[in-house]
C-alpha cells in the first residue's frame, strides 16, 4: 500500500491502544457531553472537516466512530531534518469543552528523547497546548486554534531542522556545537524508533507503517552510512548525488555517535529485510563496502562504478568496523 493510497484522514473504530483510551468515556458510563448533538460534538465534527480538507501531504490522521474524543495522527518526518523519514505519531483529546481549551497530546515515544519539547514519557512542553509559558498570540486561542493548526505546528517547530533550540535560551549559532550533537541523538532515537515501530505498530496504521518502511528503507540506510562516516552533516542527507555536491561534512563526529549508528546498523537491516524489503536494495550501501580493508584497489574498482566509489568509499572506515 503506497502512502497515497492511505487515506490521509478516516474514521475507524478500534482505539484501543490509544494513550487516552481509557480517560473519560462517552456514553452511558463515561462523558455524556461527547454525545451527539451537543457543542462540543459540533465542534469536534468542524475540526474533521478542516481536516479532511486541508491536511498537508506528510500528515495522516485517523479519527473513531466510537470516541469522537480521541485522534491519532502520524507526521513524516522531512528532509532537511534529523527526523528525515521516522514516523511520529501523536494521540490526542479533545477536552469536554473544546475548545475553550486546548486538546490534550501526547507524542508516542518507546521511551526515547526527540526533542527538547517533549520528554521521554511523550508529555509535550508548549505553549500552544497552554502547558509551557507563552506570549498571547503564541497560546491556545478558542476563537482560532484548530487541531489542523496544532499537527502543522508540530512538523514546522518540533520535528525541524534545528531541534536543539527547541529548548529556550540556548543560544542560537550557525556552528553550534551542542546542535550539532543533539542532533545526532536526535537521529539515534528516530533509526531506534523505527525498529519499535516495526515491531509494533499503532492500530489502524499496521499497513502504512510496513509500506512506509518497505519504501524508504534504502534511503534510511545510506543516510545512516552518510552521516555516520562524516560524509554528511546529519540533518543534511538528500541522496547521494545532491548530497556529495551540495551538504556539509560532518566536523564533529564523536565514538558517542558512532558507536551507536554501528550497532543500529545492522538491526536495520535486519528489520526492513523481515518486513518485505529485498536484499538488493539494501546492497546499495553494504555490498562493495564491508568487504574491508580495503585489499586490492584495482578490484574494487572492477565491481563499483566509478560515481558510486566516488561517492561511498568514506563510508569504508566505518562500515569495516560493523559486525556483520
């Protein structure tokens, strides 16, 4: 199932596994002022028009019949960012008197650090949600705040190129050291999640999730050989071409990045080849290069094209140091 084919916004029954499940129920036994025909009801029915209309192309969203209360929404992650091709998912409330405040949010995180804003339990930390200190225009406004308004914010301000000044006050550099490294956690965290997600994927996204996967897997893989040998920025991939010509090299690469990258390496691998992915296209990146130290010059050149050895012999110091 190609992501176009997904539906960006439907409405689905099974909310199970949803973090706010089992918070105010509607019905006979739970918040009868969900129930149809009330305000709040309206309201709600308003913001999944807005949605079903407007949601931009990396964001999907899947509301339920049985609790108009609660959304899941899954944002792509960017090119240009460390969360280029992770997958983001975020389970919302609406409050029973929405929206004179703002819905509850809470970002699905195994546990991991992804940003400043967001610990590793999911809370998030943000003035837009009326949970973080803000100047009036940068707070919930029931007079102008939408659910469509919140996910688009997330993508633009949380899940950016720069997470490390999500945290207020640091100071903003274009050499940043300390950006540079938070971003390489950054990346960590978002290749560890894609192997949870693998494992177990959110309810009524099973399928987008393996097909997302299956289709980026190779991608994923050289951008992880690219940053991890210091051949790119991370942040910075765009594929291998572009990226040779026109991204920064990585000038502060440390054993705390490396290290982690080599053993996630391999797992990689080893779960997009589970989930459907053909060996071939991940041999891209691993074929010719774990073949190390790099013995006969001359042979190597036989077996490679002259672009690809070009462009992925730096990758050799570290791919040599993989257990494979």
């Amino acid at each position: 199932m190609a992501e176009h084919a997904f539906k960006q916004f439907d409405v689905v029954s099974d909310h199970s596994d949803h973090h706010f499940s089992s918070v105010g129920k509607q019905g006979k036994s739970g918040d009868d002022r969900f129930n149809m025909g009330t305000t709040v009801y309206k309201n709600i029915m308003r913001e999944w028009k807005i949605l079903d209309k407007d949601l931009p192309d990396n964001i999907y969203v899947r509301v339920y019949d049985t609790r108009v209360d609660l959304l899941r929404a899954v944002i792509v992650g960017v090119t240009g960012t460390p969360y280029r091709d992770g997958l983001f998912f975020f389970d919302i409330k609406f409050p029973p008197d929405y929206p004179r405040h703002p819905p509850m949010v809470n970002y699905r995180s195994h546990g991991l650090f992804i940003n400043p804003m967001i610990d590793s339990y999911g809370h998030i930390c943000w003035s837009l949600l009326n949970t973080w200190f803000g100047w009036g225009y940068q707070r919930w406004n029931p007079t102008q705040s939408t659910i469509l308004q919140v996910l688009v914010s997330l993508q633009a301000l949380v899940l950016n190129d720069k997470p490390y000044y999500g945290d207020p006050g640091k100071p903003v550099g274009k050499n940043n050291i300390h950006s540079k490294v938070y971003s390489q956690d950054v990346f960590i965290s978002t290749c560890k999640s894609h192997l949870y997600l693998l494992r177990n994927p959110p309810k009524n996204f099973e399928d987008f999730t393996a097909d997302h996967f299956r289709r980026r897997a190779g991608d994923i893989m050289r951008a992880c050989c690219a940053y991890a040998s210091g051949r790119v920025e991370v942040g910075y991939y765009i594929n291998e071409i572009d990226s040779a010509v026109t991204c920064p090299l990585s000038n502060y690469l440390t054993d705390r990045f490396k290290r982690p990258m080599q053993q996630l390496y391999p797992l990689l691998g080893e779960a997009f080849t589970r989930n459907g992915v053909e060996e071939d296209d991940l041999m891209v990146v691993e074929k010719s290069l774990t073949r190390t130290p790099f013995t006969d010059q001359q042979e190597k050149k036989a077996e490679l094209p002259h672009s690809w050895l070009f462009f992925l012999l730096p990758c050799l110091p570290w791919l040599a140091n993989l257990d494979l």
